[in-house]
C-alpha cells in the first residue's frame, strides 16, 4: 500500500504552503534546500512542517489538499 501525504509548510514570511506527496522526507529536504528556484518557498526560507497527514489513496490526498487551500 502506498501512501500519499498532505503537508503544510510555515514559511519565514509568516505564509503557509500546503502541498501533496508520495515521500514525504524527500519532498521537505527539497523545500528545504530549494532545490526549485520557481517554487513558492524557495525566497520563503528556512521553513518549518507545522502538519501532516496521511493518506492511502492519493485522490482523496489532493482534495484534501485542495479544501486546505480554499
């Protein structure tokens, strides 16, 4: 069973980023180091995880997802 995880990120700005992973150590060593130069958290660091959760389906993840960011 793979799992699927929704993250929220608190950014040195004092914003949030919410996001959708399937490895979720990875994908929040990649925001940390900026590995994306585009990314909304790359200006936003250092960042901290305040939560997340876990999902086994990844559907059900990225409507999670989308009903944080409404």
């Amino acid at each position: 069973m793979k799992l699927s995880y929704v993250y929220i990120l608190l950014c040195s700005d004092d914003t949030y980023y919410v996001g959708v992973t399937s490895n979720l150590e990875k994908r929040i060593e990649e925001h940390i180091v900026g590995k994306y130069y585009e990314s909304y958290t790359y200006s936003r660091r250092p960042l901290k995880l305040v939560y997340y959760t876990t999902f086994t389906d990844i559907v059900i993840a990225i409507e999670y997802e989308k009903k944080i960011k409404k």
